[in-house]
C-alpha cells in the first residue's frame, strides 16, 4: 500500500481562528501551537471592553488589598471619629461645616454626618471587606456546586435524583425573604439576648448562608454539561483504557468544564457583593461599626437629603464596580466560547 | 478459525435495554432488543467484518465487547478468560490488550488535551514505561499512522478529520493491543480520506498482527478489509462466512438484498443485475418479529418462518465455516450473484 501523506489533508480546520492561523500561516511548526487556553487569552486582549473592565476590577482589588498601606500613607484610619474630636469639623446640626460633605485636602471624601468618621478610609475598608466577603462565598460556592454538580452528572442514578432535588428545593426558596427572617434566629444560637455579636460570627453566618443558597445554580449548571459530556466518546476512549471514574472527572471532564466555571464565578462576584451590601442597608448583614459597602449606604440613605455626596461616594464605586465586573463576566465567556456571537 | 482457543469467543450475547415509563412509580414497560443471542469468535489476527443496516445493533455489540456496557446474558471469553461481567479491577490486564476506534472523530479525542497527552494517555492509565521515555514512543507512533511527530504539541481542533481518526489509531495502538475493535472508523469521513484510513489499518492489522472487530455499513470497506464477514438484522447475526463465501454465493435473503442495493461503478455489456427492494421498514427492536426477525421483509417467508426461529447454521451447500440463518436459503442460480469491484480505490 501506498503511504497516504498527511500533508493532504492538513488545511481542512474546524474552528474560525484555526482556519485564520492556517492562511496567515500554511505550514506552521510545532512550537506555533496554541492551546484552547491562549486562544482565548488572545480573543479576550483583542476585545477592548473586555480589558477595561478587567482592569477597573483590579484596580477595585488591589485598592481592597492595600486599603490598610492607604490608610496609613494617608493619615486616617475609618474608626475615629474626627468630627467629635475635632471641633469646627462638624456643624451644630451634625452636618460637615464645609459645602460638599466636607470635602477638603484632608478628607478627601468628606466627613461623615453625626460622628465625623473619615469617608475615603471607610470607604476603603467597606470595599475590602465586602470583596471579602463575596469572593469567599464565591470560592466556597464554585467549589460545593462543580463537585456536587459533576458528581451527579457523572453518577447518575440516585445520586442525582437526590442533589438534583435538593436543587430543586434550594431553587425554590426564596432566599433573600430567608436570610431576613434567619440570620437573627441563626445568631441567637450561638449568641445570647444581653451580648455583643462578634463581627467574625456575622461573617461567618453571611458567609454560610449565602453560600448554602448559592451552589445550587452553578451545581445544576454543571451537572447538565457533565451529562452531554460523558456522552461523548473521548470518555468511553478512557474507559476502554482503563481509566478510574476520578481519572475521568479530574483529567477528562474537568478541562472542559472550565469555561462555564470560570463564567458562573465572575458573574457570581458581582451578584454576591451586591445580595451582601443589600442584607447590610437591611440590617442584617454587617453592623455599623464594621466598615462595609452595604453598611456605608445605610447610613447614606438616611442623610441623603441633607448630604448627598455622602450617598454617591459608595454608591457610584459600587455601579462602576458591579457594572465592570458583570462586562468583564460577559468578556470572559465571548474569550472562552468563540460561537456565542452577538 | 484455528483450531486452538481463539482470541474472542463470544456466544449468546445479548443485551436488552430497558424502558422505564409510568407514574408515579418509574418502572420497566420493555426493552429494547439491541443484540440478542450472538455467537461468532475471533482468531488471533483475523479481522471480522460487522455490517448490517442502521439500528442492528453492530455498534452495542462493539461496546459489549469492550465491556463499555454490561450484557444482559451471554458469554464473552477473550483468550479462554471469562470477561462477561468482570469489573474495572479484573479486566485491567485485559484492557490494554483490546482497544476501540471510534466512529466520530471529533468526538473521541479531548479538546483541552495535546495530541501528545492524549496517546500517552493509555499508557499512564496503565503505568506503562517505553523504553526511551513516553515521549519518544508516542512520536513513534504518530510516525506509525503517518502523521509528523512534530505535531506532538498540537491540539486536536489543528487537524483535519482524516488526522484526527489518525490520533485515534494511534491512542489505540499505544497499549499494543492483541485486538481492536473499530467502530465505523471511516463513516464520518470524506470518501477520499476513508480510503486513506482504511488502508492504514489494514497496514496496521498485516504489520502488527493484530485482530480486528471492523464495524461498518459499507460493504465495500469491508470486503476490503475483512477476512471474515458477518451480517446483522435486529440485533441478530443472519449470516457470517469467509469473505469471498459471503460476497459470492450470499445464501440469506437480507445478505442478498444488501449486496444487491451497492452502487455499480463498472460499465460493461452484460445486462445490469437485479436489484432487490425490500418493503417496508425494519420493525422495531422493541418488539421484534416472531420466528425469522427478516421474515416481515423477506419475500420468501411462509408460516414456518413465523413460528419457528432459524437457527444459525452450516446450510445445505455452504463450504465449513459458512453459517446461515434461514429456512429457505438462496441458491446461485435464484438470483445472479451481485458483482462488486474489488478494490475499492480512492475516489479521487
């Protein structure tokens, strides 16, 4: 027989930046070679929107991360009250003396009404604190919902008729009205009527309970793409090798699975950061003398009328911030999945 | 076949699927009758041919025998050892021995890996160390199937269908199999490629003697590559025969239908053979026929062939090996053989 050469066949290519490569390039050697991972890099460079957004969220993270070296280098720390301690800061009806919230060289953001905190490290802080907040819940939920998710896609069976009805059940409830009417029967269990709560439990309740509410979406999200995906032959072609059902998951399923975990996770930042401030402007989240996103435009919400620069510090940061990372989530997914045109 | 064990012994093999339905409680209302009651063996380095139309269950039977599904009964020995229902455990040391091809070639290779992960795969499955390294074995047999060992670093997406059924041979060959089992290998692909790929493996199966279970609905690739030829209707085998057996004095009714329905590409003055049509349309596996499974097509069936199953075998006039399922076999003189090229070329 005659040995078919393999150059004959080479130019047919599947996807669009294959084809392109094989124009601009018709015989391109082995280094040349580009994994899914770099094409989609080089698709999310190209997409300008994309880019910006990601950098206004690394500039809202690295501003959250650093808050403690701002605050020293600018001198102020969000706790003190200067207003009180400080006099002419503050009028005899609480409001700063100076137009603007009192803005001035010195506090850049203005004084808060009543106790004259600072606003421009309490606003930091609120930043790093409700960042904290949401990426913990956020790693919690990834995590929880691609192993119960693929685990039931995987298994099948009974498995996932159970994970699939506690879905189901998570799905249903509503949510939000639950965290409301829970967190204060949740902290009185570990808390009595005459004592403080301490910040670190309030964290660690909000962290839970949004965390237990969250994996659900993700968890069925996944389970239906493990199910197309077990289907396909390249995993009967390791089972015919011999390969252990945690070979599979890990090694087969997995890296295909990081598209959709990588989106649900950017989207899932900006849904908890703002479900966190929400339960903080209700009271239920964190309490006042805790810096926080939610907690600042509580105590906005309530001067606005007098102090509006007071309410539109937190409040603009926390549009731009939700608004860049939401695009970035959509950049992330045109990257990672070049057939969804728009 | 020879006459000590053969390399795969397979008899009675059937797998029924079952059809849950009903509420509240889901509960079993059928099954469906993918492969029922198969027999047939396969000597070292012989390659048997599976045909047979859409639905006839080749394709479950290729998965039972690489025990990707588990039969419902029967018995699959595979060099004498009893593989029926063993488990992931036991059937380690024989998996490395039978390996698959699949049909889709864009399905059976992972898109997040290299071609190099995705051939030295088996072998860290099966803890096997090459001497000279994985590596160098993988370029080894990126080489074997006629690809650029180059190309070791390039993702699947890179390469053209015919390449990437290439990958496939190669990821089968890593384990140096004893037998494969070649799901409709050159189906999904470009009639000009099929040739190409067609006979690599059969460069495959003549150089490294190793035995082939060829699952295919185009009886020309099969007649190519198989030395042995077996026919399924409706999860049945109707006839298997040595290749020029079945191909010159077809005895079945259906294996005569179905050589009848190939194309002809040669142009000569003998008047063109008759082409047999079959009615109707192949009757639900759900609830197959009684008696003879061909009989609701077969022009020739009677009220036996409804009462009694044919049993599959060595019919009056057929040479040894040449088993048939049929009351009323064929003979030469009812219906002129049908013709076929014989080595098919590439088309183009």
């Amino acid at each position: 027989m005659t040995p078919p050469t393999p150059s004959a066949a080479a130019p047919l290519e599947v996807t669009d930046e294959s084809v392109e490569k094989s124009i601009t390039s018709p015989a391109p050697s082995a280094n040349e070679s580009k994994s899914p991972g770099q094409l989609a890099w080089r698709r999310f460079k190209r997409d300008r929107t994309g880019v910006a957004a990601a950098c206004i969220v690394i500039f809202f993270f690295v501003i959250a991360l650093c808050a403690p070296l701002i605050a020293k280098l600018y001198g102020k720390d969000p706790y003190t009250t200067y207003g009180l301690s400080t006099p002419g800061l503050l009028g005899d009806n609480g409001l700063p003396v100076k137009p603007n919230g009192g803005i001035d060289g010195e506090f850049w953001f203005g004084i808060e009404p009543g106790l004259g905190r600072d606003l421009f490290t309490f606003l930091l802080y609120g930043i790093r604190n409700s960042l904290l907040i949401a990426t913990a819940i956020t790693l919690l939920v990834v995590i929880i919902g691609v192993t119960l998710g693929v685990t039931a896609g995987y298994l099948g069976g009974k498995t996932d008729w159970l994970i699939g009805r506690v879905i189901d059940i998570l799905l249903a409830f509503p949510s939000q009205l639950f965290f409301v009417a829970f967190t204060p029967v949740v902290l009185a269990l570990f808390v009595g009527a005459d004592e403080n709560t301490p910040v670190w439990l309030t964290v660690v309740c909000l962290v839970g309970l949004l965390t237990v509410f969250g994996w659900a979406s993700i968890a069925r999200l996944l389970r239906g793409q493990v199910l197309a995906l077990r289907e396909r032959e390249f995993v009967e072609a390791a089972k015919v090798t011999g390969a252990s059902p945690a070979r599979i998951i890990f090694k087969e399923l997995l890296p295909n699975l990081w598209t959709p975990i990588l989106i649900q996770a950017t989207l899932s930042v900006p849904a908890m950061v703002t479900t966190e401030a929400g339960l903080a402007f209700l009271g239920v989240g964190i309490q006042d003398p805790t810096p926080d996103w939610g907690v600042m435009i509580g105590q906005a919400a309530q001067v606005y009328q007098d102090d509006i620069t007071f309410l539109l510090f937190p409040g603009v940061s926390m549009v731009i911030f939700v608004l860049a990372f939401n695009l970035l989530g959509d950049s992330v997914r045109d990257a990672l999945d070049p057939k969804t045109k728009r | 076949m020879s006459s000590t064990t053969p390399l795969l012994d397979v008899s009675g093999l059937t797998k029924h699927f079952p059809i849950k339905g009903g509420f509240p409680i889901r509960r079993t209302v059928g099954h469906v009758q993918a492969v029922d009651g198969l027999d047939f063996q396969v000597g070292e380095g012989e390659s048997l041919g599976l045909v047979g139309e859409s639905g006839c269950g080749k394709s479950t039977t290729g998965r039972l025998i690489t025990r990707l599904l588990e039969p419902t009964a029967g018995k699959i020995s595979y060099q004498g050892k009893d593989i029926t229902h063993a488990n992931r455990k036991q059937l380690a040391p024989v998996r490395s021995e039978i390996q698959m091809i699949f049909q889709d070639p864009y399905a059976s290779l992972n898109p997040r890996h290299t071609v190099g992960k995705i051939i030295a795969g088996p072998m860290e499955i099966n803890d096997i160390n090459p001497a000279g390294g994985r590596e160098k074995r993988v370029r080894e047999l990126l080489e074997i199937v006629g690809l650029n060992p180059e190309h070791y670093n390039r993702f699947p997406h890179e390469f053209s269908g015919g390449q990437r059924q290439r990958i496939g041979v190669a990821r089968a060959l890593a384990l140096e199999p004893k037998l494969i089992v070649a799901d409709e290998p050159v189906s999904a692909l470009d009639v000009s490629i099929q040739a190409q790929v067609v006979n690599l493996l059969q460069k495959v199966q003549q150089e490294l003697g190793i035995a082939f279970v060829f699952i295919a609905h185009d009886l020309a690739v099969v007649r190519h590559f198989s030395q042995r030829v077996a026919v399924m209707y409706l999860g049945k085998i109707v006839e298997i025969a040595d290749r020029d057996d079945l191909y010159g004095n077809p005895r079945h009714p259906y294996t005569r239908a179905l050589l009848s329905a190939v194309p002809e590409a040669t142009v000569d003055e003998t008047p063109a053979r008759e082409r047999i049509r079959l009615q109707g349309d192949v009757p639900s596996p759900i609830n197959p026929p009684s008696g003879c499974r061909f009989r609701t097509r077969c022009w020739k069936a009677t009220e036996k062939c409804a009462t009694e199953a044919p049993p599959l075998v060595q019919v009056e006039g057929n040479k040894p090996g040449h088993l048939t399922a049929c009351h009323y076999p064929e003979t030469a003189d009812t219906v002129p053989a049908p013709r076929l090229s014989k080595d098919p070329e590439p088309a183009v």
